[in-house]
C-alpha cells in the first residue's frame, strides 16, 4: 500500500474553491511557494521566496491574492507524482507547507492523552503492563477531569489528593498545572508534507501517530495560519523516560504537516480551529484498520494560550514558528498479541484529515530506511540566491 493509492479527491478541505492555501512544491528549479486557485497550483516564488515570507506579512491573505506567477500543474497530478514509489523528479511534487518557522509542540493538551502519558511513565515503555496501571490511575482520579482548568486551584486540590496516593506524575504536573509541556519537534525544514513517508525508529516496539492542529505564528505572535500534523510517537522510548523525549519524537521524518498551511481570512479563523473535529485512519498491509476522531473542541488549554506560553518576552522566533497543539487520540485497542495495544506496522498508510483542513496522508517506514534528510537551510539560501530570489525571504 503507498499513498499513490489515494486519489486527490478528499485531499483539499471541503470548501476548498474558497480556501487561501498556501504550501511548497518541489520544481525543477527549487522548492516554491504556491497557492491553489481553480484547482491549479500557482507559482508566487517571485513575490514570496519562502513561505516565512508570507507568515511575516502584515496581511498574508491579501498579500497571496494579489500575488501571481507561473501555473505549474493542476492539484491532481502534482498529488500523484508526490508519491515517492512513483515520483518523476523532473516534475513538481508536493512539500511541507512551511520552511524557515521553527517546529514546536505543545503535549498532553488533552485528558485522554495525559492520561496515556501518566500510564506510559508507570510502565516504563511495557505495552503489556498498560492496562492494570491504566486501572489503577482512572480509579485514584476518581472521575472524569475533561473539565479540569490547567493551573486553577480545582486542579491543585487534585494535585494535593494525587500526592497523597503516591500517584502524582511529570505529565499531570504539565496536563494540568500552570505551565504547558512545550518543546521542539523537528529542525528547520526537515517535516516532510502530505504523500510523503513518515518515520518511526526500527528499535521501537510501541509507538502511534498523532494527530493534530498545526498553528502557523509570526515573529510578533501573530496566529496567521492552520494545518494538519502528524506528531509521530515513540511510547515505548518517551515511556522508559521523559528525558527520552528528543530521541522519542525527533527522528528521520518523525514530524509531517499539510497538505497546505490554511491562511486565516474572512472564511477561516481562529474560532473554526478551535471547533474543528480531526479525523484518523490507519490502514495496515495486513488489512488492519483503525479509526478515532480528536475534537479541539476539548483542549485543555486554548491555542492562543499555547502560542503565549512558546513565545513572548522569555523567547522570540525572528522568522516565526509552528506549534503542534497536541492530541486526544490515546490508542488502546490491541493490535495482535492481546494486551499490547497498538502499534505500527511499517507499510502502515495514516490519514488525518479534517473538513477545513483537508487530509493529510503518509505512509509508515522505518527511519532509518526513509529518504535522509539532506536540504539544509544553506542549501536552500544558496537556491533562492541562485533564482535571484534571495531579497524575497
């Protein structure tokens, strides 16, 4: 099974005729930003040399609709060549929507997930031993917390009781106490986009996709922007220790977002990424199928309080960042052996999609076995200088 599989239709959000999208499409000449009008992919290189360009603009919807440029390929057969089993790499094919933004991620946003991460810690990494301390951590919290306030003082009576019980985690300190787990998924311009393979480490024995909201912010904190994201997870490795946590998320293709960056305009806010639903699917070569939905609608802390607390006066990011705003999706259900949970199986092809948003597809592979990672930030200087569009970015 490869993504090539998966025909465009379903690709673009909903409303996609209405949507200011925006992304980077591998050309001939170099990577290049475009925008889709009509079903085509439009050529803005030579207003926009980097897609940071664009998240830096005062007002980046206006400033795409009034940018222009070479027509490079109907939607359609630049999604088919994206496949990399059947790519010609003389034609364009689809990139990560973004470049010089720096990749971030907010974790355990969700009480479902911030659970799974407390269960994770108690393990160690055994996906057999789950389900007894998942047992015994519902029963000592007593109920549902999807209500609990993050650093409120009902937040810090639960605290107080979990202490008690000998029950308090790294992970509950960051689910709900004051200060959000925000930390770096991937280097500048190594997340891979929509059709490409995405990595999991051949050592890991436990391990999930993530699916979740992608926000785009500018230098001055601006949230100008949406995506959909795949924050690959090791559970296995973040379980043994949360010091693992680099080694556990940032790998070889480990971070994947698309399939464009969804510019905020009159049709597309803030308001509609907080009401979004994100949809999974993870179909196996083996047949297996497994579906789940996450709702932001449930976050625990809200996107602008997320993006605050990754930048501010304590940290600034001159050429802007994305943040992952992490997930509901907690996969409990056994894939083979009974009691071992899910987890991936190379071949594995992962659909996130959302209505807004579109779908964002990969397929799984070891990292080590994926295409290496090799276009660098100098590399891509040296490029847009090459084009004479080095004065854009």
């Amino acid at each position: 099974m490869s993504t090539g599989n998966r025909g465009a239709e379903g690709i673009l959000p909903a409303d996609a005729e209405g949507a200011l999208l925006v992304g980077r499409a591998q050309t001939p000449e170099g990577p290049s930003v475009v925008t889709l009008r009509g079903g085509r992919l439009i050529d803005v290189s030579h207003t926009f040399a980097t897609t940071r360009a664009v998240t830096e603009h005062p007002d980046p919807a206006a400033a795409v609709r009034a940018a222009d440029g070479p027509d490079i390929g109907g939607f359609a057969e630049v999604w088919a060549n994206t496949d990399p089993e059947v790519r010609d790499v003389e034609r364009p094919w689809l990139l990560a929507p973004i470049d010089l933004q720096v990749v971030k991620a907010a974790g355990v946003t969700f009480p479902v997930s911030m659970l799974e991460r407390v269960i994770e810690e108690r393990a160690r990494g055994e996906a057999e031993a789950a389900a007894g301390i998942r047992t015994a951590v519902l029963d000592a919290i007593g109920g549902d917390i999807a209500d609990l306030v993050p650093g409120s003082p009902e937040a810090a009576r639960l605290k107080d009781v979990l202490v008690e019980q000998g029950m308090w985690s790294q992970y509950l300190e960051v689910g709900i106490g004051p200060d959000a787990e925000i930390f770096s998924k991937a280097p500048v311009l190594a997340a891979v986009g929509a059709g490409a393979d995405v990595g999991v480490l051949a050592e890991s024995a436990w391990n999930n996709p993530e699916p979740e909201v992608v926000i785009a912010v500018s230098s001055v904190g601006a949230i100008v922007g949406a995506a959909l994201g795949n924050d690959v997870n090791l559970r296995d490795i973040e379980g043994r220790s949360a010091l693992l946590l680099g080694r556990a998320k940032d790998n070889n293709a480990s971070a994947s977002i698309g399939p464009f960056l969804r510019l905020f305009d009159g049709a597309f806010s803030l308001d509609d990424v907080r009401t979004e639903t994100v949809s999974l699917i993870v179909e196996g070569e083996d047949g297996f199928r497994m579906s789940a939905e996450s709702h932001m609608s449930r976050i625990s802390r809200d996107p602008v309080d997320l993006a605050r607390q990754a930048a501010g006066r304590h940290h600034q990011y001159p050429d802007g960042f994305v943040l992952y705003l992490g997930t509901m999706f907690a996969p409990t259900d056994d894939r083979g052996e009974p009691g071992r949970g899910f987890t991936h199986r190379e071949g594995d092809v992962v659909t996130i999609s959302s209505p807004r948003l579109g779908a964002l597809v990969n397929r799984v592979r070891h990292s080590e076995d994926v295409a290496p990672w090799t276009f660098g930030i100098a590399d891509l200087m040296a490029n847009l200088a090459s084009r004479g569009l080095i004065r854009k970015t």
